[in-house]
C-alpha cells in the first residue's frame, strides 16, 4: 500500500507540473497585457515597464515559471510587494493581495456547495438504487429509472435557475442562495445553500441510482449471493453483504469523479447561483488575465481530480481484497 | 460592469472585461440589463431630472472651513458601509479610480478640492491650501500657500517640504497606478524617464518651497486648470517624515478627519477621529459621524435586499458604489416606500461610436449614418429609459460649461431618421457603402451590434460586424491603422473640464492613443491650443463648448453612445446621502445620521 | 459485420435465446441471423428506443428543413420584430403580450431585448447545436478509435507514453482551460485587424470539445483492444501471418463497433451539452449565429421578468438530450442483451 501511495503520488505530482506548465505557457499566448491593465489609465512607457517588473513579467518566461514555481516550496520576494512566505502562489495581479489568501477565502464555498450535495446525493442515489434493484420492474423501479434519467439530461443552469425563479421569486420558500460561514451560523449556512444542493443533488443522484440499481441486479443474480440464499441466508444479509458491497467499487469510482468536479470548480453552478467560490474566482482570473491566480485555480481543480484518482484506486483495495495495489 | 473598483483603464472599457454578464463583476457601473417588465411603470423624464451640475472655481472665502452642512445634518454615531470590494491601495499616490479616492475624502487632503455648495452645484476651492491656487507667468507658474492649523494624524504640522515630496514620490519606481498630469507638465511625457524620485537625494529643482507655507511649481507649458489636477487624489499628500515607500500603501498616516483603527484586507475596516483634524481649516468634509464600519465582499443583489429590507443596524447603512442590482431594478422604482431612499445619477464619462476618419472620408456617410443611428432600439437592448440616458453631445453634461444641442435629433428621432439618412445618402460619393464595425465580444456588445446592424440596413449601409476579443479589444481599436470604420470608445475625463477630454479625443493621432476618430485637422489643433492657453477658465469653459457643436456639425467624427445612469439605495437613517456627479459615486462628506 | 462475433461465454448464450426466440416467433425453421440483423430485430422490439429515435429523427429533419419551416412560418431568427414594429416591446424593452409575447405571430414568443422571434431561433439553433456535436462527436471518435487501437494493440512504450497523455488530459480543468484560451487559438488564425470569421469560432469550439473529449474513449477501447487482443482469432491471424494492418481492420476493428457505435451516440448529446454549457459561459457562437447556448445565456439574465425565455430552449434541449441519451440506450441493449435496465 505505501509502495502504491508513493508511486502514483510521484506520479499526481509530474501531472500537475505538466498542467501547471502548459497552462503558464499557454496564458503568455493570450492576447492582453496584464501589465497594462495594472498601469494607470494614461501609461507613459516607462511606467509599463516598470509595471512589466513589479509584477515579475520582465523575465524570460521560463525563468518566470521557475519562480512562481520554486515560491510554493520556499517562498519568493518581490520587487516592490515583498517578501511572499511559503506556499507562495504569488501575488494577484489585479489587487496584489496573495493568492493563497484569496483560495482560503474562496475555498469554504465551494467546499459547502459540494459537501452538502454530497451527502444528499449519495444517500438519495444509492438508497433509490438499491430499491429500484430489490423491485425490479415495479413502479418505484420505473419511477427511480424515469427520474435519474430527467436528473441525467438535465442542466444545472437551467432547472438552477427555475428553482431559483419559482422558490424564491414565486412562492418566496426560501431566500436567494447565499453563503453564509458555517462557523458564523450553521443554520443560515444549510439554508442559504438549500436550493443549489438540491440541484446538484437532482442532477448527481440520476448516476448513482443507474449505477447501484444495475449493480446490484448483476449482483443478486451472481452464483456466490444463489448460493448463499440456498443456504438459508436471510435476505437483509445477503444485500447488505454481498450485493451492496458490489456496488460499492462503482460508486466510489463515480464519488471520487464528482467530487473532483465540484471541488475543482463548479464554475457553472456557482455563475448560476451567483456564489463566490473557487469557480468564480477562476472565471475572474481569466478575464483578469491574473496568471498568479489563474495557476492557483487550475492547479488546484487538477489536483482535486488526480487526488482523488488515488484515493479511489487505493478504496478499491480495502473493498476488495482481490484487487492488488502495484 | 467592472468600472468601478478596477483601474482606470477599466473605464475606457465599460463592459469590456465582463464575461458572464451581470452576475460576475457586481454591478457597480450602472449598466444593468434587464429592468422592468410591464407596462405599469411610467415614462419619467430623466432629462429634466438629471440637471447637469455646476462647477466652477471657489474663491479665498469659499475655501475657508467649515464645510456647508448638509439640512439638517446631526453630528455623531456609526455609519455602516458595505460594498463589494476593498480598496486597491491606500497610497494616495496609486489612486485612480473614483471609489478608491472617495474614500481617500476620509484619510487624506490635497491642495485642492471640490466644495459641495448645494445639491448640483461645486466649486474647487483650497483644501489645504488657502485658495484654488494663483497663475503667473501666463499660467505656467502655480503658487499654493498652505492654510495655518492643518496637521498630520501625528500632530505634526503639514509643511510645503510635504507636498514638494508627495510630487517628487510619484518618480519612484513604485507609484505606477496614479494620474501623470503634473509629472508630465514638470518633465516630459515619458515621466519616469527624467527624474527618478526622491529617494536617492535628488530633487525635483521646478518644485520650489521657498517658505513652509508656500509651495511653486513650475510647469513647462501654461496649465489653467492645474487646480483641478491637485484635486485628484493621486496628488493628496504624503508625510515626508513617515513615507514607507511600498509599504505606505499598507499603512497610510492620515490627513483627513479620520484615521484607520482596524482593517481587516477584504472583510472589513474601522475608521475612527483623527484628533488632529480641525473641521475649521477643512471647507470640504463634514466628517459628521464620529466612526465609519465598513464592511466588503457583498454582491450587489446582498446590498440591495439588505438596503431593501432596512431591518436594524442597516438603516443606519449605505453603500458608496454598489448599485441596484438589475433583478431589483424594478422592484425598487416601482415601489412608493424606497422612494426617498433611492439616488439616480447619469454617468460623467464619455462613451461614444467612433468614425475611422481615414477610411469614412465622406461627410455626408458619417452624417447619414448618425441621422439613422438606432438611439433607441439600443437603448430598449440594454434594458430601458431606467437604464441609461440619451446623450446628444461629445462632452458629457457633468463638464463645466456643457451646452446641449440636438443636431442629429438624437432626442428628437430617438429611432432614427431613416427618410433624412436616405436622402444624406443619395447625395453622397456611395449610396451603399461598407461599414466595418468592431466591437467588444461581450454578450451585451453583440446584442447591441445586431440592433445597429438591422437599421443601417434600412437606410442601406451595410454594416461587416467584427467581433473582437475583449482584451485586446482596445489595443485593436486603438490602433492608427485598424482596419476598421467604426467602433465604441470611452474617455473618462479626470477633472469636470473639457481640457482633459478634447485635448486628449482629438489629440495626436498615434497607436495606443485616445484621438479614436483620427481626427486631424488644423482648425480644431488651433482652436484646442488657443483654449488651453487661455488663463480665465470660465472663458475656456464657453470656447469648449462651442467647439463642441463645431466640431459635430462640420466634422461629424463620432455618434454620442448612451449615458449610463446609477440607481442606489441607503438606509433609512442615513441623511444627506447623494451621489456626486462629478465621482459617480456616493460621497462621504455629507453623510449623517439622522436620529431614529 | 461479416467477421465473426468472438461474443464471451455468456453473450453467447444470450444471443442464442434470442435467436431462438426469434425464430419461435416467426413459426419458421431456423434461419441464420447476422449479429447485426439479430440487433436491429431486438432494438425494434424496444418501443422506447424507437420513440426516442423518432424524436431524433425530428430534430435532425426539423434542423435540414430549417429554412423551409422559416419561410412556411414567415419569420427568420434575424430580424429584429420588437425593434422595428411598435407595440411588441415595452420601453424596458420586454414583450407586451404575457408569457414572452406569445401571439398567433409569434408562436414561442419575442425575445426579450431585441425583439426576435424565438420559435425561428429555436429552429435554427438546433443547427447550430447539432452540427457543431455532430462535427465533434466524428472527430472524437476517429482520434479516440485510432489512438485506442494502436496504443492498445502495440503497446509497450507508446501505450505507457500516451496512457500518461491520457491521465494529464482527464485531469485538466477543461472548462476553465477552454474559457480561458478560446482566444489563443482565434489569435493564432486571425490577423488582429481583420474580422474572426464565424466558420473559426465553430472550429475553435469543435478542436477543444474535441480536445477534451477523445482521452476517455481512446482509454475504453484500449481496454477492449487488449483484451481482444488476447484471444485465439487474433493469435490464429499472427500465426498466419497476416499483417498489423489486417489484424486491426479485419480483426479487431469490427468487434469494436459496438462500443464504437453506442460511445458516440451517447457522446452526441454530451456534446450539445457542453457546447451549450460554453455559451451559457460566454465563449460559444457569436451573434447573430442562432444558438441555444447563448439564448440560456440571456434567459438566465432575464428570467426573474420573462421566465418564457428560458423555458423554450430549456425543455427542448431537456428534450433532446433524453431522446438521444435514450437511444444510446436502447443501442446498448440491442446490442448487448445482457444487461436489462
């Protein structure tokens, strides 16, 4: 197991500098100076210049990525903004604030948008699916197969925004979404993100009810769970041993995806409930040309994606003892 | 709209750098789509609402303290303030943008000012100094004296050394962000190039104080309204004994009547008295509220609901920028309660549809197409009368000495005279000429192409729509040889004069430059420099806005874009809350409040 | 399919029953079936997915006959209506009538601003919209279908090299990365002074939907290839001697197409919805090009006035989706009886 861990984080590792590298280099290719966006309204040449070396764009931009690179590991100065301790992800561009600040700020959103939905979805998703599998063909089987297939095809920006129009602006149920800090009011923090949760969860649940439901029909008709319900087992324990942990290599393969997704930026769900988390933060990068920030964003939605790649593959190991870690 | 809070540069570029519209910068700028629905909201008249304001220069007396109270001002008690962003620096030297230096009004002072006289009506007077400045020298040489009793927050008296300093620190290597006006007329364009600051020991040798109290400057050319160049924010001055350099923008000593107690970056700040200000040498800040809470980081549809709901502490609240987001938009104007607490105020910036003067050579083209041009319909796209306001002139209403006329019946044709366009048209070199039309590829900009598009189609011009990235957008149209005939362009004048805006709209032709039009001609040149050369302002006031009508009714370089219009909310206990023609925003010098 | 179908045990058996309920029910002495006949006889049997693959068929005959449909209906998606013709639009430039100006003129209503007819755009949207996924989806497949092939069946260094390729392309934040770098890829074919062609931009879109999308079926037919590989038909082939060539073409290549065929009819509607997604975002088609993307876009801007106009595209994209996402299903499990849903 460690042999594995280390090897495939060596191996997260060299995919993040890959996307870090292509993404440094691909923004120079952009059209747009940052450096002038930062220069006053009227910029004399030499105050671009000088604008150019205070945001450290003066360096061949290989030597800028070595920088911005070698700052999360020991920190960086700065010509005029000074000393940056580690975990540097440097300066934002636009209000020359550190970045590290800013995605601490941000990251609770997110990470409330997607844990809350989570939760929902998981549970709601595969309790339907293990239902749906145990009554195959009755109506609850139809109705769970009919749902997760409107959950499936749907977009969040557009049942996002009827729920919106409907629970707050029609029937006033609850308050526009909002984002208030758990630590600050647990309550106001599950009810200001009510409505995207449960849009989330409309549109996540759809894979985990498909997914657990076909499983767990494989399952049951499999020869071990025959056997055993010849052999007097009661059928509790056979779905709750031997069916549902079938269905569970499935599931975390799906949760560890979604998870990465929401996390790594719910740039859609977050523009259609107007909530400031990382996914916000990434589009303003973008319009910002805020390399420094646009980095920190990407890197930090890529990482998401290739962490929990590994905690899947290792998951898979502790469900089933068949499977070998190499 | 990201105006607001971002550089500067962002006001050359309203709506340029928006992705998502609506829902992503906030909303500061004012431009929100959306609106009102319904046919049940009357058609106001916001021409004759919106009476543009007077400026004009303050005598000795004028600039004596203290400030003209607002009816019925109180003294006392905690402002709230919420808005959506912190501000950039609290270097007065890297200030530019007009949030960030309204709330410099409350830590920092520079020579001049603008006086609230009255509701619409302003004068630059002395702040620190004792007067709006005296010219000599045919209006290169500026002597300031400084009024007795003003101080630093530390109890040091504020000297003529201070202010020599605060010009000569805008050389450093750091300040990058301010306005370059009086660095550019002490040296050359190319400012950092001749003189490197002060901080190696070398001076400024056009600055002289030949006493502590009197400060001269020495400009290579005449400058008639420096004194509205002090009044930027980026002049206010900056102790020579306690500047920090960098660090400054961190810890700033204060000025003005308050001093930071606590900032928290992004979330909140707490200003308290500072001591040492004396309200009796300040004609400019009430200073009324004895501590300012100001908190960050709410969208404006937070802001309006709270403002909306005015439950508790927030009837004691306001918000300096943030605007009536476009989802409360009708709600707001429609409802009788909200009626005392909402301020409108139109946009002071220039927003126009250039003509390429090197490629539109015809006249009669230029004329026929803003005869025809869409004021209306592009209007309706971007959301309604509740929206915006029709602008007929090249100058904006808010600067001094604006004459309004109506030559292409703008306001009288607000649909466009297709019959007058037609008839300019036959008479051209080209009944059907090829317009090619660039435009920032924001979803608002492309909607308004396609209702521009259609009606010149009408009177037969055929518009080639070219969809151009929005961050190179202005570099592009900026450039001399641009390959396009016509295209948006904005110039936010820096002080309410003409001598920053046609001077610079009609000024070299050169890559990057603001002449957008390429307008060259050696009648307007003359008629520019014989204006800024004049010493009485309120005679250069009168020949801009002759000028003005001239230049649309012979040259006809450019079609006048609409004119956003802010919608905001405050408080129920806040008083004397307007929003400052010349800023566009709400200014803290009149805010109090009122006894619940 | 004319090679044999090396089906594993239990397919085989499967297609066996059903073989021979097919021949029960047609009272006839056995007849020998194609796997592909075998396919088209089960996928007709399945009523929803032949519903669903006439509500496809509509959109696909309603997107070609676009322009017949506009001239029969007497409007086009361009002209401004509300803009030109008073009383349509009110003075904050939304429609009269109720419901988004639904009349007898305009049957799905004006939109919103500048006043054109929303049914013409929805019809010519689906142009848009399927000829960008259709484009994308045949260039996904092919690269994915190469790629996987090779990879799969030499192995080795290029397998381990492109597998990596595969690992770094899946973990990018491909959202993000488009938004932000759309522009490069104009910048690059655009001189800046000269106008971005409409053509480009729907490129643009299609290399990065593209782009992003190839890795995940490249990885799943790399899986099926290897263990294809495997078995004793292509063993037999290599002991003959028959080419790499024929082995990929005569051999493997035909047991691919069925996960061939049900991956990109699933990745279709995928694909509508990420480039719908992309507009909604700001970075689709630019106007006046009719587009779904971007009417979701300023529906969403608008709904809280007139919610009409999200609707419309709303529930027939919904539509769309579920009818196409459906008959991927039924492909599937015409083609794989096994798993029943």
């Amino acid at each position: 197991m460690l042999r594995f861990l280390t090897r495939r984080s060596i191996g997260a590792l060299f995919t993040l500098l890959i996307i870090a590298v292509v993404t440094f280099f691909m923004f120079f290719a952009v059209p747009g100076d940052p450096a002038r966006l930062s220069c006053g309204k009227v910029c004399p040449p030499e105050s671009l210049v000088l604008a150019r070396h205070n945001l450290g764009l003066d360096h061949p931009i290989f030597v800028q990525f070595v920088q911005w690179l070698a700052g999360i590991f020991v920190g960086r100065d700065y010509p005029t903004l000074g000393h940056c301790p580690a975990p540097c992800l440097g300066y934002s561009f636009v209000n020359k604030e550190p970045v590290f600040a800013a995605i601490v700020d941000r990251l609770p959103v997110t990470i409330s948008l997607t844990i809350g939905s989570a939760i929902i979805f998981l549970v709601f998703g595969v309790g339907t699916g293990v239902i749906a599998g145990l009554r195959q063909g009755k109506p609850l089987d139809k109705i769970a197969s009919v749902s997760s297939l409107i959950g499936a095809s749907v977009q969040i920006y557009f049942i996002g925004t009827l729920a919106v129009y409907f629970l707050v602006f029609q029937w006033h149920v609850v308050e526009r979404p909002r984002y208030v800090p758990f630590t600050e009011n647990p309550l106001e923090w599950a009810y200001g993100l009510l409505i995207p949760w449960i849009v989330l969860a409309v549109i996540f649940t759809a894979n985990y009810t498909r997914m657990t439901r076909s499983t767990m029909v494989e399952q049951l008709s499999e020869d071990f769970v025959r056997t055993a319900r010849a052999k007097g087992m009661s059928n509790r324990t056979v779905v709750l041993r031997f069916a549902l942990r079938g269905t569970l290599i499935p599931i975390v393969t799906i949760f560890g995806i979604d998870l990465a997704t929401l996390i790594g930026g719910a740039i859609i769900t977050e523009t259609t409930f107007s909530l400031q988390g990382i996914g916000r933060l990434s589009i303003a990068a973008v319009v910002d040309s805020d390399l420094p920030m646009l980095m920190a964003t990407v890197v930090l939605a890529a990482a998401a994606i290739v962490v929990f790649n590994v905690i899947v593959d290792a998951l898979y190991a502790v469900i089933d003892p068949r499977v070998r870690l190499t | 709209m990201s105006t607001r809070t971002r550089s500067v540069l962002a006001v050359l570029a309203i709506g340029a750098l928006t992705l998502a519209t609506a829902c992503s910068k906030g909303n500061a700028g004012g431009t929100t789509a959306g609106g009102s629905p319904g046919a049940s909201a009357s058609p106001t008249n916001l021409t004759a609402l919106f009476a543009p304001p007077k400026i004009t220069i303050g005598t000795a007396d004028d600039s004596k303290g203290p400030a003209i109270p607002p009816e019925g001002v109180v003294k006392g008690g905690t402002v709230n303030m919420i808005d959506r962003d912190d501000y950039p620096h609290l270097d007065p030297g890297r200030v530019y943008d007009n949030v960030t230096a309204n709330f410099h009004l409350m830590i920092s002072r520079g020579l001049t000012g603008y006086k609230r006289v009255a509701t619409g009506e302003y004068k630059v007077v002395g702040d620190l100094a004792t007067d709006a400045g005296t010219v000599s020298d045919g209006g290169k040489t500026w002597t300031f004296t400084l009024k007795d009793g003003v101080k630093w927050q530390t109890g040091e008296p504020i000297t003529s050394a201070d202010v020599k300093w605060t010009i000569e620190r805008l050389f450093a290597d750091f300040p990058i962000e301010g306005p370059p006006y009086i660095q550019q007329w002490l040296t050359e364009e190319d400012f950092k190039k001749a003189y490197k600051g002060p901080y190696d020991g070398k001076e400024l040798s056009n600055i002289e104080t030949p006493d502590d109290k009197t400060v001269v400057f020495k400009f290579n050319e005449p400058h008639a309204d420096a004194n509205y160049a002090f009044a930027m924010t980026g002049y206010d001055i900056v102790p020579k004994a306690h500047d920090t350099k960098e660090k400054y923008d961190k810890d700033p000593v204060s000025s003005g009547p308050y001093i930071i107690a606590k900032h928290v970056l992004d979330k909140s700040m707490d200003l308290e008295r500072n001591p040492n200000w004396d309200p009796a040498t300040d004609p400019i800040r009430g200073a009324y509220p004895d501590k300012w809470h100001l908190e960050f980081g709410y969208q404006s549809l937070a802001v309006t609901d709270r403002l909306i709901a005015d439950a508790g502490d927030d009837k004691k609240t306001f918000s300096f920028y943030t605007n009536v987001a476009a989802e409360r938009t009708q709600q707001v104007l429609q409802d009788p309660a909200l009626k005392d607490r909402i301020l409108r105020q139109p946009s002071p910036y220039g927003d126009y549809y250039y003509f390429n003067l090197d490629r539109v050579k015809d006249i009669k083209i230029r004329q026929a197409i803003a005869y025809a041009w869409p004021t209306k319909q592009i209007q309706t796209v971007n959301g309604g009368p509740d929206t915006s306001v029709i602008n007929t002139t090249i100058l904006n209403p808010s600067v001094s000495g604006w004459q309004d006329y109506d030559i292409f019946g703008f306001k009288a044709h607000p649909e466009g005279d297709i019959a007058k366009a037609k008839a300019l048209l036959a008479q051209s070199s080209n009944p059907k000429p090829t317009i090619v039309y660039g435009y920032n590829n924001t979803p608002t900009q492309q909607r308004e192409t396609v209702a521009i598009k259609n009606q010149m189609a009408k009177i037969g011009v055929n518009i080639v729509a070219k969809p151009m990235d929005t961050k190179t957008w202005y570099d592009q149209t900026s450039k001399v040889d641009n390959g396009l005939d016509m295209y948006w362009g904005g110039w936010g004048a820096d002080w309410p004069t003409a001598a920053t805006v046609f001077p610079v709209i009609f000024g070299p032709v050169r890559d990057g430059g603001y002449n957008q039009s390429h307008l060259n001609d050696p009648a307007v040149t003359a008629e520019i420099k014989r204006i800024m050369g004049l010493s009485d302002a309120n005679e250069a006031n009168q020949a801009w806005a002759a000028l003005d009508k001239k230049i649309m009714e012979t040259i006809t370089p450019l079609v006048p874009a609409l004119n956003n219009l802010a919608l905001q909310l405050h408080g129920s206990l806040i008083g004397g809350a307007e929003n400052d023609p010349i800023s566009w925003v709400i200014s803290p010098n009149t805010i109090f409040l009122k006894n619940s | 399919m004319t090679s044999p179908l090396q089906a594993t045990t239990s397919e085989h058996t499967s297609d066996a029953v059903d073989a021979a309920i097919a021949v029960s029910g047609a009272g006839q002495a056995p007849v020998g079936r194609s796997p592909g006949q075998l396919m088209w006889r089960r996928f007709r049997r399945d009523k929803t997915g032949v519903i669903s693959a006439i509500i496809v068929l509509f959109f696909i005959l309603v997107a070609l006959a676009a322009p017949l449909i506009s001239a029969v209906y007497g409007k086009d998606p361009y002209t401004t209506y509300g803009l030109d013709n008073p009383g349509l639009l009110n003075q904050y430039g939304f429609p009269i009538l109720p419901n988004g100006g639904i009349s007898s003129d305009f049957w799905f209503g004006i939109e919103p601003g500048l006043g054109r007819d929303v049914f013409t755009q929805l019809v010519y949207g689906i142009r848009t919209s399927l000829l960008l996924a259709l484009a994308a989806t045949v260039a996904t497949t092919v690269i994915g279908v190469v790629i996987g092939i090779v990879i799969g069946y030499t192995g080795g260094r290029i397998d381990y090299f492109t597998g990596r390729a595969i690992d770094i392309l899946l973990s990018f934040p491909s959202t993000l990365f488009i938004i932000a770098f759309m522009p490069v890829l104009e910048n690059k074919f655009v001189a800046p002074d000269a106008e971005t062609p409409t053509w480009l931009r729907a490129f643009a879109l299609i290399f990065f939907l593209t782009f992003f999308g190839w890795p995940s079926l490249a990885r799943l037919l790399r899986g099926n290839v290897l263990s294809l590989r495997e078995r004793e038909f292509v063993e037999a082939a290599k002991v003959t001697g028959a080419s790499p060539g024929r082995i990929v073409f005569k051999e493997l290549l035909p047991n691919l197409w069925t996960p061939i065929l049900i991956q990109s009819t699933l990745l279709l509607p995928a694909l509508v919805a990420a480039e719908a997604a992309l507009s909604y975002l700001g970075v689709g088609m630019i106007e006046p090009v009719p587009d779904w993307g971007r009417m979701f876009q300023r529906g969403t801007e608008v709904y809280v006035d007139d919610i009409t106009y999200l609707i419309f595209p709303g529930v027939a994209l919904l539509i769309f989706i579920i009818a196409f996402n459906l008959l991927g299903d039924s492909i599937r499990d015409a083609f794989d009886p096994k798993i029943r849903r």
